[in-house]
C-alpha cells in the first residue's frame, strides 16, 4: 500500500458488486450522468419520494434527468459497500446540507459527491471524513477579479505567480481545493472563503482556517482529473491513504 496520498491508481471498470474501503482506502468513482431514458427510468425506480419530488422541481428535462442519474448511481454505489439494496439505503442531512449514510447501516463508511455537467464524482472512504469537488475548466474573463472575491489573499498571491498558460488550471484546482475541503467539513459555503487557505505548493495543504485552527495538519489532499478538462480535488480527515480510481461500469445501471 502507498504511503502518498496523491498516488491515484486506475481501473477502467468494476464489475464485482461488493466493495470493501478499508481505513487506508479512498474510492473515488466517476460517472456519466446523460444516460438514456431506459436507465433514467431504472435509477428512478431507487429513489426515495423526496428525492422524485425534488427531480421534479428541475425545469429541463436534461437536468431533471442528470439528478436522477447522480441520485440513482450514488445509492447504487453505496449499496455495494453496506451491502443494502440501493432503494433501502437511508440518508440524513445534516446541518448545511451534507448527506450521510444514517444508522442502523455501517456508519463508518463516509461519502461525498460532486457533479459537474454531465460528470458526476463519488468519494468513499471508511471512518474518515470526506469530501469532493469537481469543476470543468474553463476560461474565465476576469479571473483576478473572481480570485479576489473568493480567494484567501495568500491564495491569490500564489495564482498571480503562476504561468500565463496555468492559470485558468490554477483557478478551478484552487476552487475545487477549497469546495472539497468545506464539503469535508460539512459546512458548504456558510463560511466566508478569505477565512481559511490552501495552498497548491508541491502539496495542496492548509495553511489557515480563522474558525478552526486545529484543522491544519488534519487533512489530506488529493488532485485528480475525472475527464479530459476536468480538474478535482478530494479532501479525506488524517494521513496514510491511498485514492484508487474507478469508472462506474456502463452495463451497471
Ligand atoms: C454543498 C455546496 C458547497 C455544493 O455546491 P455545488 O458546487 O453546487 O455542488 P457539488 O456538485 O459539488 O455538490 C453537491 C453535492 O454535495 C452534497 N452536499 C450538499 N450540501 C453539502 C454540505 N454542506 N457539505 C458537504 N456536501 C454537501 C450533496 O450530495 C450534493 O449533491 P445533491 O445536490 O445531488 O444532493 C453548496 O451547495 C452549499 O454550500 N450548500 C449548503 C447551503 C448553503 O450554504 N447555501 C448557500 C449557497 S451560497
């Protein structure tokens, strides 16, 4: 087992139904979200009443059709670690939204999603906590202006020395950093984004959070890429894990 928490190794496809994450293990699974209408109605089927209900607030059928998808695959996903059938999986929220896996099931496996488009990414790990995020890259017009307003003024002064060329990278790797770490935490974006900094150094790690200094050295980074133009970052609680890579398997809806 690798002691570096960046070393990602790939499988392009999984077709065992039971998974076990050991606590040096973090599963990172990507999927498409724009399946066809026959495994949207397959993945519908595995939803609770509230998760129907809030498909249906969205407007476009394309977006209605990518919540199902993202909802359907993570209870398939997390029913292959508690060993439930995904429709009997039951998830809490809490506070600032975060969904987790609710007793009587093995609590200790942990997970957190993000999806971006038509690309969702899924985080496993066991008694850790965890988060993600991911985001397509993309070219924005005015960068430094949008550093400024959510970056930590130590952030900022590391994007502005990076390469013309790196930049836009620099950007989303910097957002998708800070997302997955909030996620971790259960907070989302109920926290001003100046109050903490990560800093991508040769290693993505905190350098300072105003509300928590204690989380600095608690927390582990790691960088991937879940598809061409796509940057993530996925954020586990301690040290000594190893992420493994996986496709969710087209024939697995
Ligand atoms: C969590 C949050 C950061 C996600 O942002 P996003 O870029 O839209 O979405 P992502 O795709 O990366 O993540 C969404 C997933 O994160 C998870 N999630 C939701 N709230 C979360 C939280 N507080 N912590 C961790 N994970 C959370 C859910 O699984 C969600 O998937 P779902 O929408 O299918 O249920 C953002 O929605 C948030 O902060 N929500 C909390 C409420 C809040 O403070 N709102 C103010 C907005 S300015």
């Amino acid at each position: 087992m690798s002691e570096d928490p960046r070393h990602i190794s790939s499988h392009s496809l999984i077709s065992g139904v039971c998974e076990t994450v050991t606590a040096h293990d973090v599963h990172l699974w990507i999927a498409g979200l724009d399946l066809d209408a026959e495994d949207v109605g397959r993945l519908w089927r595995l939803l609770t009443e509230e998760e129907r209900h809030r498909a249906l607030l969205f407007r476009f059928p394309l977006h209605r059709n990518r919540f199902v998808a993202a909802r359907g695959l993570l209870r398939r996903i997390l029913a292959r670690y508690v060993e439930q059938s995904p429709e009997a999986i039951r998830l809490t929220i809490g506070p600032n939204g975060k969904p987790e896996i609710a007793c009587p099931y093995p609590c200790a496996i942990h997970f957190n999603v993000s999806h971006c488009e038509a690309f969702a990414a899924y985080a496993i790990a066991n008694t850790r906590r965890i988060g993600i995020d991911i985001e397509r890259i993309r070219t924005l017009q005015d960068s430094v202006g949008i550093s400024r307003q959510f970056f930590a003024p130590e952030e900022q002064v590391e994007l502005a020395a990076m390469p013309h060329e790196q930049k836009e990278q620099g950007f989303f790797a910097c957002w998708t950093r800070k997302e997955a770490y909030l996620k971790a935490c259960g907070l989302g974006f109920s926290v001003e984004l100046d109050t903490f900094a990560i800093l991508a150094a040769a290693t993505p790690r905190l350098t300072r959070v105003d509300w928590e200094p204690d989380d600095i050295g608690r927390w582990t980074f790691a960088t991937f890429a879940p598809c061409d133009n796509y940057t993530g970052t996925v954020v586990v609680e301690g040290t000594n894990w190893t992420l493994t890579q996986r496709l969710w398997p087209d024939h697995a809806f």
